[in-house]
C-alpha cells in the first residue's frame, strides 16, 4: 500500500522518483556473557509447541520443508538453547530427535468446525505453559525464526512480569475480530476496544499466579466456547481483570513491519517477511 501511495505521489509530481536501496540488514548477535551464561545455567528453560494434523499447513503463503516439521523455530532455538527441553503436543507420533511428545486428544467441542485443528493447538499452546514445571516456559508456533542473542532479553521479561504475550499488529480487538477468520460478536462493556493479543511467543515465568489464572482461563473458554484465540485471550483477561506484559512487535515480526530494526523473531510463515529478510541477509 505504501508503495501504491509513494508511485500515485511521484505521477502527480507532489515526490521524486528515488532509487531504492536495500540496507544490510545486522541483527544483534554476540556471545554470553559469562554472568549472562551462569544465569541460563541456573534455569530450567522448556519451550512448547502445540501441532495437530499430520499435514503441516500454514496459513501465511510460506513454505516449509514436511520433513522438519518443528523448524525453523526448534533450529533457530537450539542455536541459543542447546541446552533447554523441547516438548510438542501432538494427536500423532510427531518423532523428533531430542524433542518430547506428549500425544494427545482434543477436549475443545464442535469437532465439526473447519477451525477444529487451529482451536485444539491453542488449547494446548495455553495448557502446555501451565503443566510446564520449568523456570521458563515457552510456546510457539514453528514458523518463526529467531534471530537475534537478544532472545535472551524474553526470559528477564518473563521473570519481571510474570508472564508476556505477543503483540497483535492490528491492535484494536474490533478490527481483529472484523479481518481474522473465526471470530465472534464482542458482547463485553469494552466494545472491542481493547488490545488485542498474539499467540506466538507466549511465556510464563514459573507457577506465577496471575499468569496461570489467566492461560487456564483461556483454556477453558477454548474448551468450552472454542473461536479465534486473540479473542479468547481477551475474554480471560476481560473476566479475571488480569492481563500479559505485552512484547513490541520486534517479538513477533510479521507481515507490513520489515525493516523495522532491533528483530528478535521473524515470523517467516508470513511470505513477505521470509522473501524480505532473505533478500536482504
């Protein structure tokens, strides 16, 4: 849309035609620090993955190889992680060489519905964070990249707030609930005008209580009056009066946000955001 709004604008002479240049995109990355190593040793560190349906499918017009289900979000995290526990929830034998399988059946109802397998891996996106015992936990979806030593930021974040979500760049929850698949009326006082939530990466700092609260709410309005997640977050927060830290879009970088510097995750499901990084890399 920009580049329709700068090319109208160059046509009716109000800018200058300007060539394009593509910067070299640097992302942050150096050592640990030996204190900033002592501090992961001292942690127990899981990160989860919720998967259903034996065919990988993504809904962002990325591509990815069937083979490495997981990737490039369990490649990406092994990178800074070598040492962390990796566990996925799956209804089938997803068997993959260092990673925990927890198979599973879906408890969420209208089994019917074309969105059954997107509701049932929130389900346990959000379960998976409150059964984890580790210090820190992780859930994600497997189309991200990360990308940046700066990951390691998220784990301090986590233990100041207690627990952190994504967010969701069409902000206003109205506007999500009127452009996303899967939605329903807002029928709260708020009118939708609240902030609306992602999915990936959600973190919980140990048994915090106010995050537990919050993701088992969420698990039981998925189970029981299953639609979009944004939405379901936004109700558990709506009725318990307990809402995440809320990361910047450097978190979870997704389609229209390229270029926007300081990246940490790469949401490379989204094709503008793979095609965009990988040119410029």
């Amino acid at each position: 849309m920009q580049r329709l709004k700068d090319a109208i604008a160059v046509l009716l002479g109000k800018a200058k035609a300007e060539k394009k240049i593509d910067k070299q995109i640097d992302f942050i990355n150096t050592n640990y620090t030996s204190t900033e190593q002592e501090f992961l040793n001292s942690l127990s560190i899981e990160f989860l993955f919720a998967e259903f349906g034996e065919d990988r499918v993504n809904g962002g017009g990325s591509t990815f190889d069937e083979k490495n289900r997981l990737d490039p979000s369990l490649k990406t995290l092994r990178h800074y992680f070598p040492n962390a526990k990796y566990t996925v929830y799956s209804d089938f034998d997803l068997n993959i060489d260092g990673v925990n399988l927890i198979k599973v059946k879906s408890p969420v109802h209208q089994p019917e519905h074309p969105r059954y397998g997107y509701r049932t891996a929130d389900y346990y996106k959000f379960m998976g964070l409150v059964n984890s015992e580790a210090d820190f936990k992780c859930v994600l979806d497997t189309d991200m990249q990360i990308v940046s030593s700066d990951i390691i930021a998220l784990i301090h974040l986590t233990k100041k707030f207690g627990f952190c979500v994504p967010y969701n760049d069409r902000q206003l929850l109205r506007q999500d609930m009127q452009l996303s698949k899967d939605t329903q009326l807002i029928k709260d006082d708020s009118k939708g005008l609240g902030h609306s939530y992602n999915q990936s990466p959600m973190t919980l700092w140990q048994k915090d209580s106010r995050g537990m609260l919050f993701y088992e709410n969420c698990a039981e309005i998925m189970k029981t009056d299953p639609s979009r997640a944004s939405l379901v977050m936004w109700k558990s927060a709506w009725e318990t009066g307990i809402y995440p830290y809320i990361l910047p879009k450097q978190w979870c970088v997704c389609d229209g946000n390229e270029g926007i510097n300081d990246e940490v995750i790469l949401h490379v499901g989204h094709k503008s955001i793979k095609e965009y990084y990988n040119d410029n890399r």
